[in-house]
C-alpha cells in the first residue's frame, strides 16, 4: 500500500515546473540518421581536398564522378584552389583560435576560408563554444555597423494601416522592412504601402515584398521595391530539386535582380532539409554551410540564414541554438552579408526567445533580426517573430542596459502618431489620384492610432483586388508615385522615393552589407568596413548614439524629485 502511495505522489516544486512555458516547447533526442542533430553526425564527411591542375578532382571524401550538383557548384566557384591544399593542411582547432584571437585581423581570416571545404568549416566552428563564436562574430561581420530589419505585416493586407506601421517602424530605426501577403493578389498594394510608408519616417529605408520570384522581381523593376532575399537554397540536391531548381537556376535569378539595380541576399538555414525529409542523415550545420558555400560561388550580397522558417527544428536538439550561431558565423567567414533570423517565434518562454536573440545582438550583426516584428505578432503574416511590437521597450531596455547598438531607437508617442498620420493621408492621395477605392477620413484615423488589423474598418476586397492588379497590368512605377506625391503637397516623401529611384541606378547599395541613412548615403562593407581586433577598435557607440539609446521615455530625471 505504502508503495503504490508512494509512486502516485508528485513533487510539488516539479508540478510548478511542468506549468512553466518552456515546457510547451517541443524537444528531441538526436537522430543523426534522420539529420536530428545539430553540428557534428557521425555520417558528415571528413574534411579533405584534392586539387589537379588548378581543378578540384576530390572534395570532402568524394571524388569528382561522385560530386552531387551542389559539390560541383562550390568545387569550381566557391573554393579557391590556389589556396586550398595549404589551408586544408592547418589544423582546425588553430583556426579556431585565429578566428577569436585579436590579433588576426579579419583579413587573414578571410584568406583562410576561402580554401576551406564545407567539412573544414564544420570541424572548426565545433571547436568553439558560444561565447567564442560571438567574439568571432563581432570580429568578422562585414560591415562595421550593426542594423536591424522588420516585418510590416497585416492579416487583412490593409493598405492604410501598413503605410502606418512602416511609418512607425521608420522612425523606430529598422533600415530594411520587409512584408508579404495573405492574398497573393494584394501584393502590389502591400509594396506600394511599405515604399510610401518607409519613406515617409526618413530617407534611405530598402523595402521588399516576399513573394514567388517573378512577381517579386516585377515589382523591383516597376521601382516599387529595392530588395529582395526570400531565394531559398537548400544543403542536399533531393531537396533543392524539390523545388525545381539548381545552384545555376538561383545565380542566374541574383544577376536578374542585380542587372536591374535591385539588392538580394539567398536565404537558407538549419533544418530546412530535416524538415522536408532529405537531410541524407548530415548535421545541420554541415547542410547549412553547404548553402553558406553556395551563396558565396553564386555572387549574392548575402544571406539570410539563422534557421529561419525551420527555427524549431534545431530549437528541439542539443546544441541546437549554438549551431544557428555557427550559421551566422560562418556566413561572415565568407564576406558575406547576414541577415541572422530571429524572425520567427520558436519558444514559448520569454528567458529562452531572449537568450537566442542575444546571441545575435550583443555581438552585432549586419542586421541583427530578419526581421523583428514591427507589428503584433498576430498580424504577423511570416508566422510570427521572435519579438514582436509590444516586446519594443524591453528591446530599449536591453540595449540601455548592454550599452549595446540594436539597431533601433526610442521614439515619443507623439512623434509615432504624427508619422502614421502623414503615410496614411499620403497613401490617401495616391488612392485618389490614381483612382483606386476610396480611403476614409475614417480609416485613416483608425490606423493612425492602431495597435493591429482588428481595429481598422474593413475595406472592399473584391475593389481593392482589382486595383491591386492594375499596377502590374499598367506597370505604376516608383516614379509615378513620387510624382503623385509632390503634386498633392507631399514632396518631402515625394522626393525620398525618387531618391530612392536614383540608388538604384547607381548602384552603390548592391555592395555587401549595404544600408542607406537618413542622409541618403550608403553605408556598407566598402566604406564601412569591421575593422575590430579587440577592446578600442571596431563598432563603438558614439555620444550622439548613446545619447539616442540611454533616453527611453520611461526614465526619469531625479534631479525633479
């Protein structure tokens, strides 16, 4: 009796910890033949490297005969094999140590990965720990200063409450916004809102609408967007195939947006392959640095990677948010631009999403999340964030308290009402002039003052569709808006979005990491490039930054009391 009594009674600290939100998560032990492992499967390959006539013949165990597409693709365009026999013969743990040594510039670095194999890369990050690939992080980000980007989202895809959250998410400080659709077919609406929006909070913002790439990049060249990254790759060629595409077929879609002026970045990410069932039983990070190899012989600015989409694959394994660190990390060995995910909501506990996100933030990154939610999360059409619009001031915080660039700023509620007001009345004047349905006095100020979707008043669809398709049929561009704008009393946006317009036949802004501030100056790994090699040196806050992120509207003056 007295056992049976005993087996049945619950410890009463461990009930409390069952009801604790980290405990909704979901977790797994490894399965490395199913690729349920995060960096190091006893089935990843052995680094090594066989290089005949200026050819890579052997890479990683495989030899050439045997190379799958994405071998093939980083043998002849990634790896430098001048320099790949001597960097393969350096021992793993001593690069390790050159990557964190502040001593060894970023340079160096640089010359030694590019005759690194996928399998070396992977042998090296193992040996480091998660503070060690922060450091290196911090050394080895391309540009200087650290940014941000947002998602702009709606569920309704109202065209006049995004314009006002782009506003807002202007003035917050994100250099890049990005949005997408519930309907396919508003898509030329939501670019449009984000474009007037942005530009109305300051000049410079870069925008895209992530879209299937064709329509995406019509919208580049009607000069209704100015970047794009949603052009996924993936680590293993079963899954690559599975969306009918090459490592070919993607480099030639970058020269497609680069040739019109436009920025782009591949995406890709740890899980990706475990989560679509063709990871041929490797570690994540080996798949992932795969695409990281990719992404450099194929050209492109940067990546977007970080998991990404597939963030609770690896949340679930050991290790698993330190391999997406690695990720990140390994994106910079290459001189690539990151844009380091914590754009999807992956944990139920507020300590955990945090202590992922810092991992990123304390050691700066080109943008730090891609994007944080400029809009709640329940508007949130990319799934959802890991911080979101009501989590801004404990951001603020955390920046204040680290005495850490984050990428975004205070702002006065004031301020915040004022810009919303004028993206709406601007979107208002578009709408009028070009004769689309009609916005109200009504919903304008409805989104001036909205938190989300719900507390705007509903539009016509079947209208608003209509109209959203007469951008494409008409091809409305960037320019016509501008000159909308300037004749309706708007030249100060009027003028940012032709500013715009102008980047983009320079060309300056297609430079890695590039960003474009409110002088309309681009700033990017050319003329800002990380020149850290320890205390003193690289990224510090200025006094007007600081300034900037030590006065959140919460802090008091106590000289008043």
């Amino acid at each position: 009796m007295n056992k049976v009594t005993s087996s049945v009674k619950r410890s009463k600290r461990f009930q409390v910890l069952e009801d604790r939100p980290i405990n909704k998560d979901g977790f797994v032990h490894e399965w490395p033949e199913q690729g349920f492992v995060a960096m190091s499967s006893p089935n990843d390959p052995k680094p090594s490297i066989t290089i005949e006539h200026g050819r890579v013949v052997e890479l990683d165990g495989k030899s050439r005969e045997d190379f799958d597409m994405l071998d093939q693709f980083i043998a002849d365009y990634t790896i430098d094999a001048l320099a790949a026999e001597e960097v393969m013969e350096m021992d793993s743990l001593q690069i390790a140590r050159k990557l964190v040594d502040i001593n060894v510039s970023r340079t160096e670095v640089l010359k030694i990965t590019k005759g690194m194999t996928p399998s070396k890369v992977v042998e090296v990050l193992n040996h480091l720990n998660v503070v060690e690939l922060m450091m290196a992080l911090q050394k080895l980000r391309a540009r200087k200063m650290p940014s941000n980007q947002c998602h702009v989202t709606n569920v309704r895809d109202n065209p006049v409450l995004m314009a006002a959250d782009a506003a807002e998410a202007g003035i917050l400080g994100f250099d890049e916004q990005e949005t997408t659709v519930g309907i396919v077919r508003y898509a030329p609406f939501n670019a449009l809102a984000l474009l007037v929006g942005s530009q109305t909070a300051r000049n410079g913002i870069l925008t895209q609408d992530a879209l299937e790439e064709a329509t995406e990049l019509r919208l580049a060249m009607l000069g209704l967007t100015t970047y794009a990254e949603t052009i996924s790759i993936y680590g293993t060629e079963s899954v690559f195939m599975d969306g009918d595409d090459t490592p070919w077929s993607k480099s030639f879609l970058a020269s497609a947006y680069a040739s019109r002026g436009s920025k782009m970045r591949f995406t890709s990410g740890t899980g990706s392959e475990v989560q679509m069932a063709g990871s041929e039983g490797k570690s994540m990070l080996y798949l992932e640095v795969r695409c990281i190899m990719m992404a450099k012989g194929a050209g492109v600015q940067g990546l977007q990677n970080g998991s990404i989409s597939c963030i609770g694959i690896p949340a679930s394994v050991p290790s698993g948010i330190r391999a997406v660190l690695a990720e990140n990390l390994a994106t910079t060995m290459f001189d690539l631009e990151v844009a380091s995910g914590n754009d999807q909501t992956f944990s139920h506990s507020e300590i955990r999403r945090s202590a992922k996100m810092l991992c990123q933030m304390l050691p700066g990154t080109d943008f730090i999340f891609s994007g944080y939610s400029a809009v709640p999360n329940s508007d949130d059409m990319f799934a959802g964030s890991n911080m979101d619009s009501s989590d801004i001031d404990d951001y603020l915080v955390i920046q204040r308290d680290m005495m850490v660039d984050g990428g975004i700023k205070p702002v006065k509620e004031n301020e915040v009402i004022e810009v919303r007001y004028k993206a709406a009345k601007a979107m208002q004047a578009i709408f009028e002039e070009l004769g689309f349905p009609e916005i109200t006095e009504e919903e304008i100020e409805a989104a001036t003052y909205a938190n989300g979707s719900s507390d705007m008043p509903k539009r016509n669809v079947v209208d608003d569709l209509k109209a959203a398709e007469r951008i494409l049929k008409e091809g409305i561009t960037g320019f016509e808006v501008a000159l909308i704008l300037a004749r309706r009393g708007y030249e100060v946006t009027a003028e940012r979005i032709f500013n715009m317009l102008k980047q983009r036949v320079a060309g300056d802004y297609l430079h890695t990491s590039a960003i474009i501030n409110k002088d309309n100056l681009v700033i990017s790994a050319v003329n800002n490039e990380n020149d850290y090699t320890g205390p003193g040196t690289g990224y510090r806050l200025n006094e007007e930054r600081w300034q900037e992120i030590k006065n959140i509207r919460q802090a008091i003056n106590p000289s008043d009391y």
